[in-house]
C-alpha cells in the first residue's frame, strides 16, 4: 500500500509538474520553424502573399514576415498557449509602429490573424511550408551611370486633370474612369484645361511568362480603354513603381523598366507616376536619381511622348535633380489629407523651391481634394488658390460625376485657372507674413502679377500690400478681383483687402 500511494503521489507530482512547464510556455509540441506562406484571393483577381520566415529556439521565435511590399523584422515573441505565438514586428522605417501577428501551428498548417493597419480588419488566414527562400527581399539590381535624359518637350505648363486616388483609391476600375472621362467633357471641365485622366494604384495583376505586366480584372482592356478617353479629346495616365511593388502591394516595374514603357507607350498611355514605395526596400535615398534616370531613359525610348511624374515625397531634394531624369514634376511632399491643416502646412511651405519651377519642370505639391468634403468652399478657395500660386499642378482629385455647383464653380474658375498656368512659368513667392495672414505674389507673362492675401486666422482679417512693395511704382491701371470676378479701380500707395477666415482675395494686376 505504502509503495502504491507513493507511485501515485509521484505520477501527480509528474503531472502536476508537466502541466506546470506547459502554462509557462516550455512545453511544446511542435516547432513552426520554417518558411510560411498564406495567400488570399483579391476580388480583382490579385493573389495577396505573405511569407512568414521563422526560426524557433525554445519558446521564442525571431525571423521575417513579408506582405506586399512590407518587410518587417520579428522584435519580439510571447507564447500564447501550446504551438501559438503572438509575434512584435516592425518594418524598421521611421516612425514605423510595432504591430502584433497571432501565429498558432494546427497540425502541418500556421494559422495567421494580423492587422497591418490600425482600422483595417484583420485577416486570418492559413499558412503552409514552402521553399526556402521563397518570398525573400529581391536582390539590389545595379543602378547605371549618372547622365542627363533629355527634355521630352512636354508640359510646358503645369498638367491639369484628375487622379483617382483621392477619391476613389483602390475602388478605381473600368467604368470609373470612363465616367470621369465623361464628366470631365460633359462639366466644362475639359474646356477649362483638364486634359489628364490618371488611374493610381491598383490596376495591376501580374506579368506574363514573357514578363509583360497585366492589368487585373477591374481593367479588362487597357488599350480600349486608353481609346475612349482618347476619343473624348482626353489623355490618360497610369501609374507604376520603381520597386518591386507598388504602395498598395501591386506589380512595381523594378527590372522591366524599358518593357513597362513599351507596353504603355503600345496601350497609348499619355503619363506616368511614378512612385518610389516598394523601391525603398532595395534602394537607399542616394539611389533615387539613378532609379529614376532608368525609366526617364525607357520613356524617351519608346517613341510615345509620356509625361513623366515623380512621386518620392520630396526626399534627397528631387527638385535639384529631377529635370535630368527626364522628370516633368515631382512631389516635394508627403501625402496631401484632405484637411485645412494639411493642405496648408504643405503649400505654405513651397516658398524656399520657387527657383526650381518653370516650363516643363513644375514643383508638386500633390493633387487636389477639392469637393470631398471635409473643408469648406471658402478653404477650397484657398487650396485652389495657393495651388495656382505655385505654379501647380492641377489634379483634381473628387468624384467628378456628383460634384456640387459650388466645387465645379471653383475648380472651373478661368481666371484662377490662367494663373496656374502662366506661359512664364514662374512660381509665385511669400511677399510677407504678418501672424495668420499671408500674401504672395507671381510674376506673369507680358508684365502682370498675381497677389493672393491669404487668411490662416480664425477670425476675418485687414491685409495690406502697399504697391511699392509688389514691384510696382504707382497704383496699377488695371486690377481684377479673381473670385468676385470683377475688374477694380484702384489708387493710393497701397491696397487693403478684407479676407474672411481661411479665405483668400485673389487680384490680378497690369503697370
């Protein structure tokens, strides 16, 4: 009896002690060291993969996971039960926040649950063994001399059309670009100097066993398409990436640069943007130029003239070299919102880049939220306003079927319009600043100026400009309030306007 209470005493010890060494995550009863991979079928028939590199050491497990263009390093694991993990990862950029995956291993399959972006909803999805290797970061392909691509003698002055991302993002499809097109004309706005109908991301599939990229199904016939904007008196633009993929995870044009211009140039493409994204993967900053030049030279290539749009957020002062690229504009800014705040804070800030402006080769301090919604017309004023100032780029980027009188009136106002799109092509200039309210001023052709009093106050605001000031010797002979549309007798030394709260007064004026 003795040694059966004892043998039993020790099994429960035993057991006791395993399911101790279970609860504090040393138990395990498998490993999920390998190289994972889950795949979840898009609507667009895009395949999403995301590659789970794993090494586990005890209870801990380290390695990379990659989705899209996204590659981030394991920081950190906590055992959350037998064979499940929640892993700490981040992609190392800056300001990159740490998100959490749940791993759990069901027999020979990894169960996946991740949210990649804070209001996205999560994924689950399950995961099998592949192929060492598979899925890994693209080798660095070389990046050529450094030479000066010709100007392709186009946009002389600043682009006008319409970009879908705005809007629409990936939501952009077939009919959706076809109804802009048609809005474009139908609005007036084509007779105003729209021109460019530009589908963002999103469009792509694949490549084909030659490596010629595929438009997905939401672009069933990229050259029927390109067709009838073409008939509508229209231009289209695409857009790709020098990496790898795109910002959204699509197809980039890394290595296949001269074979992506071909197939643009056979589709009868008009423009391209082109965005650094997934190439900050496999390029560091001072590449840029290089990575560039590469397309700048397929475009000139091709023998379709293409303007070429430079989208890399105003990193390694592309102003100072993108006319060698071949570039027509670049972005010398992050992602516009469509926010007073942010609107303001990026085209305020264009003061210091106005030597770098001029026909052909235009600062973008990105496109147009005009008409969706979250800023008043008054604001809209402004943005439309302080845009034309620069010297800008004017790609409206609402839903131009189900605009509204009021944003049609202002991205349709002529007067402004003539502005933007000065033969000069100089870039207008802080002129002064006194707390919240602004004025600049542009040289125009044939001796005129704009002056534009801007009001970033929360209360309307008294804004003077005396004349001598502004270049000018004595009151002008002619002047025209650009918003009121109305012409102005003025005299005396100065000009005083009455600008409501984040508004704008517009004139412009003739010696």
């Amino acid at each position: 009896m003795v040694t059966q209470r004892y043998s039993e005493d020790l099994l429960r010890k035993t057991q006791l002690l395993i399911l101790l060494a279970c609860t504090l995550q040393v138990c395990m009863a498998a490993d999920v060291t390998g190289n994972w991979l889950a795949t979840e079928e898009q609507s667009d028939g895009t395949v999403r993969r995301t590659y789970l590199d794993l090494k586990q050491e005890g209870s801990n497990v380290t390695g990379t996971v990659s989705l899209r263009y996204n590659y981030f390093d394991i920081k950190g694991s906590t055992p959350q039960g037998a064979d499940a993990y929640t892993l700490t990862v981040n992609s190392g950029r800056p300001n990159a926040r740490d998100m959490n995956i749940n791993i759990k291993l069901v027999g020979d399959e990894l169960q996946v649950d991740s949210r990649f972006r804070p209001n996205a909803p999560p994924s689950h999805v399950v995961a099998h063994r592949v192929a060492a290797g598979e899925g890994a970061k693209p080798a660095r392909l070389p990046v050529p001399e450094l030479h000066k691509v010709p100007y392709n003698g186009l946009a002389k002055t600043p682009p006008m059309g319409w970009n879908s991302w705005n809007k629409f993002a990936g939501k952009v499809d077939d009919a959706g670009v076809r109804a802009a097109a048609d809005a474009m004309v139908a609005s007036g706005m084509k007779d105003a100097g729209y021109q460019y109908i530009n589908i963002d991301d999103t469009w792509q599939l694949d490549r084909d066993a030659q490596g010629n990229i595929r438009p997905n199904k939401k672009f069933p016939d990229m050259k029927a398409l390109a067709d009838y904007v073409h008939s509508k008196g229209l231009k289209i633009g695409i857009y790709s990436s020098p990496g790898p993929n795109t910002c959204a995870g699509y197809e980039g044009s890394y290595g296949h640069e001269l074979q992506d211009a071909r197939t643009y140039a056979a589709w009868g493409i008009d423009y391209l943007k082109y965005d650094w994204c997934g190439a900050s993967n496999i390029y560091k900053d001072e590449d840029m130029q290089a990575v560039y030049q590469k397309m700048g030279d397929a475009l000139r290539q091709v023998g379709r003239p293409i303007v070429f749009s430079l989208c890399q957020y105003g990193r390694s002062d592309v102003w100072k070299w993108g006319p060698d690229v071949g570039g027509n504009l670049w972005r010398t800014t992050g992602d516009i919102r469509d926010s007073w705040d942010s609107m303001t804070k990026i085209g305020f800030n264009q003061n210091d880049l106005a030597p770098y402006a001029g026909p052909g080769h235009w600062n973008d301090p990105d496109m147009l939220e005009i008409g969706n919604g979250h800023m008043t017309d008054t604001e809209y004023q402004t943005h439309m306003s302080l845009w034309s100032m620069l010297a800008a780029p004017l790609l409206a980027g609402n839903d131009l079927q189900n605009q509204t009188k009021e944003t049609l009136a202002i991205l349709t106002n002529r007067d402004v319009i003539a502005i933007d799109q000065d033969a000069a092509g100089k870039q207008g200039k802080r002129l002064s600043q006194s707390g919240e309210s602004e004025v600049w001023i542009r040289d125009l052709s044939n001796g005129g100026k704009a002056i534009a009093f801007f009001n970033r106050g929360g209360q309307t605001a008294d804004i003077t400009v005396k004349w001598s000031d502004a270049g000018l010797k004595s009151a002008p002979k002619k002047a025209r309030d650009l918003w009121l549309h109305q012409d102005l007798k003025v005299k005396g030394d100065e000009y005083k306007a009455s600008v409501p709260s984040h508004g704008v007064v517009m004139l412009r004026v003739h010696a």
